[in-house]
C-alpha cells in the first residue's frame, strides 16, 4: 500500500520517466548557471573512470570486518586542514567550534564571503565518512581556484563544513560519541537523579563504552538547557544537547545566523545500508548510490510545528533536495552509477525532531539529508570513488543553485517524483 503524502503537496500522477526528463532539463540549466560562475559540477579523471564502467554489479557483496584505514581519520585532518588553509592563503579560515569529551579538535572550515550560507556536516555517526572525503576536496578546490569566477562564487555564498563532528566514535568505528552519563550529569548537576535520555547507550557496534546518538541531540530551541523534567524523552521529541558534538554544530550555527542573518541551506552527510535497490525511475532495480531527504517532522508537512516555528518551510528542503539530484543527473547522465539517486525512507508519518536538520529547518532554513549506500565498515574501501564524487557533487550543485538562485526556482513537489528504493510500496 502506498504511504500516504500531506494533501497539500499530492499532485496528479505522472510518470517518472517524463518527470525525470523535465528534471533533467532543470538540471542542464543548473549545469549552464554553474559554468557561468566556473563552479564546481566537474568530473575528475576517477569519477569519468567510474561513469564509464558500465551498469551497477547485479550482486551486493559485503564484508563483516572490511579495512577501513583508507578514510581520513583525526589526524589526518587535521593536518590536512591546516594546508589548505595555508594554501588558500587567508581564503578558507579554519576555526576549532569545539572538543569532544577525549578532547579532539572540531573543526569548522569557512570559505566564501557572500550572503547566502550553506552549512554542512559530516560523520556525525562515526562510521559514516564518505562526507568527510567530499568536503575535504570541496575546501581544497574553493581555496585555490584562482579564476574569477569562481571568486564571483564565492562573493555569493559562504561555506561552512565541518567535516568531522564525530571523531571519538570515529576512532572506533562505530556510530554513537564516547560519553558516559555520569560525566554528562557531571557537566549539568541538574540532571542528577534523572532517567538516562533514550538516545543514550551503555555500549555501541560491539564496544562497551557508551555514547549518544549524536543525531537525536537537537533542540529548535537554541538556547534550550537540559532539565531533569524532560527526560528520558522518546524519539519524536527534539534532544537536549547533552553533547559537546551537537552543541558545537548548534553554536556554529547560530554564529553564522547571527553574522549572516539566516543560514539558508543545511546539508547532513550520511551512510544507509548497503544494498538497496531503485524502485522505478531509468535505473529501476540498480543498487542506489545516494538517496536524500527533507526533514522528517511528522504528518501534513509538520503541521503541528508551525504555530511555535512559523519560519518552518518543507518546500524549501525539497527544492533544495531536487536541486542536489538534479546537479547530480545533468553531470553524469541519468545511466551513471554515480547518478543513482532517490528518496530516502519517508513515510508521512515518520517524526525525529531531535535531529539537526529537524531543528534548524523549524529555525527556517532549508535542510537536506544525504544518505549514502554502505558504510566503511559494510564495504570498505570499496566504491569509495564513486560514493565521494557524488557526494561532491551533489554538495556542489547546492551551493551553485544558491549562488545563481535556480534551488529557489524550482519545484519542490517534483522531489516526490524522484523514485524511492521500494518502501513506499512495502505493504502495511
């Protein structure tokens, strides 16, 4: 049975080819946009190698201790950061937003001076780095670029990345931060006595060492103080910033709203599983590379939000969205491996407002999840050209369609035309 949609955004019924197609023309006028600002929906020599290797393979193979010491870790970025930012020679400013409970450095990289913001965050599940990949070529590009155009780019829109905002959790592959309750009671007394939050673990993909789910740890109220009344809290409800992660995305954030005015766009880098599938559209029953999404706030577009967060706008996350999979078609044709992308799982009534791109977008802006196929420790170093290229490219196309103003023209409703990978006609 189909999964019901708001009725303000159900629409006559079209095929998906002829939707495609239009989205598609969108898109190569988002491509021609982008040229005239010299940016960024480029393929590398590894990305053409990729698009060129033909259609997806018809098995999904996974391994269950894959190495996974490829990836950008810590340090590595660290010093991979500073350069740029030598590099770029003043043009890309890095800044430390913060430190994890073991102390690591958060990092927030800054690029571009205008108006319009796109903030971006990866890792933030600790075994989810494809994003980390894509930003650090994202930053190197933008820093040294020395033709004008790209300049005319950057006089327009600022870029905020941070690239790793998990790294304890990071450092052992897992999923959930390094933090235990008694040193979250040991930061806000308050809260002693008081039932664990529910989005807290005493252990973690195999460790025993707690940590939250840094992504449940949002509150629209930015200036929320954890109080012992709202715990332990359920999954619908917004967090309670009870992490130095989630609290240096949030004064991030804010600094940048308070500096800019808004912050107009937010992206959420993320992995999914590993071996869903296309469900319609031209590449019908391939393996999915990227699917994405808009905040998830449960039935008629969040309705019961919008008399405490009028800034609220779903549209605007969709347009955005569609934006991001319509850079992605137009660069490498709607056959590529690279351009397999869809819906994330979103039933009407699916509700986390607890996660970042849930609270900024009832602040106003318009925020996008990216969900890769796999995880380091699903696949390994396998396909990892192909994940970050797209990823890249999808970043990219955001920040071109807020330059040029083309992710404010087209249709958000057209975001439900893209094809999901099969859970909207998963049966009740």
């Amino acid at each position: 049975m189909r999964t019901d949609r708001s009725t303000r955004n159900t629409r006559t019924t079209r095929t998906t080819r002829t939707t495609r197609t239009r989205a598609l023309r969108t898109a190569v006028a988002t491509v021609a946009a982008s040229a005239a600002l010299g940016t960024v929906l480029v393929t590398s020599p590894a990305a053409a190698t990729v698009t060129a290797a033909g259609s997806e393979p018809g098995n999904c193979k996974t391994s269950g201790d894959p190495s996974w010491s490829g990836w950008t870790d810590h340090d590595q970025l660290g010093a991979t950061l500073r350069q740029i930012e030598q590099t770029s020679k003043g043009r890309v400013r890095v800044d430390v937003a913060g430190r994890t409970t073991q102390g690591r450095e958060l990092w927030a990289a800054r690029v571009g001076t205008g108006p319009r913001v796109l903030m971006v965050t990866s890792a933030i599940h600790g075994n989810e780095r494809t994003g980390t990949e894509a930003l650090i070529g994202i930053l190197k590009d933008l820093g040294s670029s020395s033709d004008p155009k790209t300049a005319e780019l950057l006089s327009k829109v600022t870029l905020v990345a941070m690239p790793m905002v998990n790294p304890d959790g990071g450092e052992l592959n897992r999923r959930i931060d390094v933090r235990s309750w008694d040193q979250t009671v040991a930061q806000f007394p308050q809260l002693a006595g008081a039932p664990r939050a529910w989005y807290h673990s005493l252990s973690g993909d195999g460790i025993d060492q707690p940590g939250y789910d840094l992504n449940r740890d949002f509150n629209p109220d930015l200036n929320y103080v954890p109080r012992a009344s709202d715990l332990p809290g359920k999954q619908t409800d917004a967090g309670f910033f009870l992490s130095p992660e989630s609290r240096a995305i949030r004064d991030t954030y804010v600094k940048m709203r308070t500096e800019k005015g808004s912050v107009d766009a937010f992206i959420d880098l993320h992995h999914m599983g590993p071996c869903e599938r296309i469900t319609g559209g031209p590449q019908d029953g391939k393996l999915i590379t990227v699917s994405l999404d808009y905040p998830p706030l449960g039935v008629n577009d969040g309705a019961k939000y919008k008399k405490q967060w009028p800034k609220l706008d779903q549209d605007k996350s969709r347009r955005y969205a569609l934006t991001v999979a319509n850079g992605i078609a137009a660069a490498y044709g709607e056959q590529s491996r690279l351009a397999a992308t869809g819906r994330y799982l979103h039933p009407d009534a699916r509700e986390y407002a607890g996660q970042g791109r849930s609270a900024f977008a009832l602040n106003g802006t318009g925020t996008v999840l990216f969900e890769v196929r796999g995880q380091q420790d699903d696949l390994g170093q396998r396909q990892r050209g192909m994940f970050v290229q797209s990823v890249r490219t999808g970043v990219e196309s955001l920040l071109t369609g807020l330059a040029t103003g083309s992710a404010d023209r087209v249709d958000g409703d057209d975001f439900f035309e893209l094809p999901d990978y099969g859970w909207e006609t998963t049966a009740d």
